[in-house]
C-alpha cells in the first residue's frame, strides 16, 4: 500500500468544500489505495552499519539511509563534494562593508581598496561592520507534513540529510553553526557553535525526532529570532505548508532582523505531479481524524492550478525580499542540490570582489 502527500488546503478547496477546521490551513494528507483504509505512515530510518572510507555515498538520496547513521552520511558527502575546492564560499559572508576612510601609516595593506586608488589615485581603506567567520542557523521542519513517505525517502529525511550536509560544510570552513527543530513551536535548540561536536549533537537531534504537529513558522519565527545575537545566515529547510501570509511576516522578520535567509522547500514528486488515478482516500497527517475519499481524475486540474498559485505566490514572496529560494525534490540527488548552491554561491562571491 503507497503513501502520498498534498496540502490539505488545496484539497480541499479544489472539491469545493469548506475546511471543517480552521487548523487545516496548509496541513497535509496522505493516500492509501485499496479499501483497507489508511495506513500509518512512518520516516524511514538508516540502520547502522560500518562504511570503509572507501566506500562512497550514492548520489540516489534514498540510499544514503542504507549506509548506517546520519553523521556519517553527511560527512562522506559533503567531503566527496569538496575534493578539488579550495576556497571557502562562506569566509566574509558575514561582513558588511560600511565605508572607505583615508589610509593611515599602520593600516592594514590588505584592507587598501587598490580600484579606488587606480580611480583616484589615493589610498583608502575599506572598514566593515564585522570580520568574524560566519554564524549560520538551520532551521529545519518536524510537523507532520514532513513525515510523508510516497516512492522515496520522507521529506522529514531528506530534509535531515540536507540539514546534516549543511552543518558539515560550514564546520569544515570553521564556522559556526546552530539547529532548530520545530513544528508549531520550537522543540529543540542547538545554539551555534563552531565546535565539531555540535555536528553529533545534532546529528542526534534529527535521527531521534518524529515529525508531528501542524506548521506555525511565524509564531516560531518570533520565538527563535531573539535569540539569533547577531547577523547570520538562516537556512529553513521545510516543506513551507503554511499560509502565503504567514510565510510572508516570517521572511519579513528575518530581513527586517538584517539575516540572509536561504528556503529549501522541500517537496515530493506526488505533491508535484498529482499522478494519482484510481479512487483515494487522504488522510491529514497533521490532523489524524481527518479523510477524504476523492476521485483524483476529477480533482487533478483544480488541484495542480491551486498547487502552482501558491508555489508562485512563495516565489513570488521571496524574490521580492532577495532571498535564495530553491524547490528540492526528495527524488533529487543530495550532492547535486548541496553542490549547485554552494558553485552559485561562489559564484556570487566572487562577483563581488
């Protein structure tokens, strides 16, 4: 029996029904086939096993579970993504620039700006607000949405997997890094830290959580942004089931707060395609009493136009913020997704010098 996963909201409103709660907002079903009604579904956990160095992550992220725990997953990939990478993408992402003043004997000859002396002919310095390393912030989504398990791995999985890769790339350039888990409310906090040892502790974290709960990014955005002591870098890793609005003031308090923020919505092929044929009934993941028994010929049209006006409407959200917003299928491969943002983003930096 197969499992899949759309917004309960688009669901419903494609049938032309009303939401018998108002919690359903952008909560999510799971189908079952068949008349034996609906079956639990559960995120696959890796078994733990011995890799040899030698042996290499697959790039199928539905494998990598197979090799045994999540530390060492995350680490082989993201050191086979580095061979031949010797320049950091994220040294000085944290630095502002703020003005150029006059060089005094004493300065720093590196912080001479050498453009601005061949332009004018004088030597000035550059002064920024920060030149510590970067401090970087995963938040990553446990509601029940992200339990769903269709022909891959769970969202709540993947999403562990990309968590875990992240960390393990920016401890390596020695920066620091801290973990949020939540789903409407925070439930666990790693404060950031460039110590190694924060990686197993998160690494932890994530293998020991069951994904559950609605979604509430807002509220748990108001709730974990004071806690944020400086500038960083926030990556959210979330399927963003929530409302449109909600998503918007969450962002608008990251930006506001001077944070660069990076979305990783993390998306099943089902959810995005609707391939479903024969008479299905759904059942809400975040809403366990909750079922629909649908005819997905008749409802795919209305479904798929309402899926795409809100994945437009978030792209939407985030481009007028200039925030990195990137749609991952959990069919993708891991090294793939991690690889082509960290090529674009030293690409960027190096437009910028």
């Amino acid at each position: 029996m197969k499992s899949s996963l759309i917004p309960s909201n688009l669901l419903i409103r494609a049938l032309g029904i009303k939401s018998p709660s108002p919690e359903l907002r952008y909560s999510a079903f799971c189908y079952d086939r068949g008349s034996e009604g609906a079956s639990q579904v559960t995120a696959s956990r890796g078994v733990e096993y011995r890799m040899s160095s030698e042996q290499s992550i697959p790039n199928d992220p539905n494998k990598p579970v197979q090799y045994g725990r999540l530390e060492l997953v995350a680490r082989q990939l993201v050191e086979g993504l580095m061979i031949g990478r010797h320049r950091s993408p994220f040294k000085g992402s944290s630095v502002e620039f703020v003005e150029h003043r006059d060089y005094y004997p004493g300065d720093e000859i590196r912080h001479i700006d050498w453009r601005a002396f061949g332009k004018t002919g004088r030597y000035y310095v550059k002064e920024f607000e920060d030149e510590t390393n970067l401090r970087a912030h995963l938040l990553v989504d446990a509601s029940g949405s992200m339990s769903y398990a269709g022909s891959t791995i769970s969202k709540f999985d993947y999403a562990s997997q990309l968590a875990a890769s992240m960390a393990w790339l920016l401890l390596g350039q020695r920066d620091s890094v801290g973990m949020v888990t939540f789903d409407s409310k925070i439930r666990d906090q790693l404060k950031a830290s460039s110590n190694r040892d924060v990686f197993r502790q998160m690494a932890h974290v994530l293998e020991q959580t069951t994904p559950g709960d609605d979604t509430s990014l807002g509220a748990v955005v108001e709730k974990v942004l004071p806690t944020f002591k400086r500038r960083s870098l926030v990556i959210l890793i979330s399927d963003c089931f929530d409302s449109l609005q909600a998503l918007e003031a969450a962002f608008q308090r990251c930006r506001h707060a001077r944070h660069e923020l990076v979305v990783f919505q993390i998306a099943a092929p089902e959810e995005i395609e609707f391939p479903f044929e024969r008479p299905t009934q759904f059942r809400n993941l975040e809403n366990v009493d909750h079922r629909l028994l649908v005819d997905p010929a008749r409802l795919r049209k209305e479904y798929l136009r309402q899926y795409g006006e809100f994945s437009e409407g978030l792209k939407k959200i985030c481009g007028s913020m200039a925030i990195d917003h990137r749609v991952v299928k959990t069919s993708d491969p891991l090294q793939k997704v991690v690889g082509e943002w960290l090529a674009e983003r030293m690409a960027l930096q190096a437009s910028r010098r």
